[in-house]
C-alpha cells in the first residue's frame, strides 16, 4: 500500500447570483442535457471519466443500490455536456438542502479541457441553481483536482470560506480513500 498524501481542501459559496456572461464554446455542435434518471453504469463512466486523474473515489465505493437510490433522489439533478455527440463533461446538483444547494461534483472529461467548455459548463450550473432562488450555493475542492479548478471558481463568483488538511491513500488505478483530517 502507498504511503498516505496530503491534500488541502477548500470549502467556497456564494450567496448571490453573480453577473455573468459566458460565450458558449466554439464547438460545431454541442449540448447539455439533464440526465433524469442515468444507469448506474453511465453514471459510473462519466464519474469515473472526470475524475480518474483527480483521485474521485467516493462514488466508486458506493453498491449500485446505493447509487441507484441517489441517482433516482428528485432532488438530485445532474446534466451532461455533449460535444459532438458524446459526453464531454458533466455536473451533479444536490437541492436535498434547500435553501443551500452543493454543487457536488463537476468536471470535464479529459480530452475536452482546455477548449472553453469548464467555464461555459459552470456558468450554466450557476444560473440552473440561481433560477430556484436558493439562499446559499456552495461547493469545494482540494489540492488533487485539476490545478485550474480553484481559480475558475473564484473567477465564476465563489468565495473560499474554510480550508482543512486531508490525508488520502492510494487505492489502486481508480483513486484514492479519503482518511480524514490530517493533524
């Protein structure tokens, strides 16, 4: 087994819809759809996708069942990014808190980063979430994830509001399990 790493996680919100005005990407042919209820198999691929360089483990130790009763939750709402007709990204919006609303995961699929889709793809979530008139948006991320992650958050309106120290292990090829707090 590997030796534990750190990663320092970011906790940020917002309490206002920010102004924003975000060119759709430069795709020939590109759409987001909402994903009512995905197959487990397809939620697992897109999870998986995103986040295999990013350490996303939490899901992957989930039974289907218990993924399956997520996914099927209304108050769960995940869309999809398509680029030239296959997924290109995805983000899962968490409502079970009302008036706060998580931004639970977010991410696009490697070979579509850098072409202007993750800030196309956030702003939508934004204006999805700021439409149901919630109190609070909130969202984190860690020093594992993309390293463009933490800026395009600020950039798009979130405030970081705490910070914690985490200590993770290898698993194997699919990630990494979360310890907890680092001393």
């Amino acid at each position: 087994m590997s030796a534990p790493l750190a990663t320092t996680v970011t906790f940020l919100e917002m309490y206002e819809r920010p102004a924003l005005y975000v060119r759709p990407p430069a795709f020939e042919s590109h759409a987001l759809l909402r994903a009512e209820i995905p197959s487990v198999p397809f939620y697992r691929y897109l999870y998986h996708m995103v986040g295999r360089d990013y350490h996303w483990v939490h899901r992957k130790h989930m039974s289907d069942a218990e993924l399956a009763a997520l996914l099927c939750d209304p108050q769960i709402e995940i869309y999809v990014a398509y680029v030239g007709g296959v997924p290109a990204g995805y983000f899962e919006l968490d409502f079970r808190d009302m008036p706060a609303v998580e931004l639970s995961y977010f991410g696009i699929i490697g070979d579509f980063i850098g072409k202007g889709l993750g800030r196309f793809l956030l702003a939508q979530a934004i204006d999805i979430v700021w439409r149901r008139g919630p109190e609070r948006f909130h969202v984190q991320t860690c020093t594992l994830d993309h390293p463009r992650a933490l800026p395009l958050y600020q950039q798009m309106g979130f405030v970081p509001f705490a910070q914690e120290e985490a200590e993770i292990v290898p698993l194997d090829d699919w990630g990494i399990v979360r310890l907890g707090q680092a001393d």
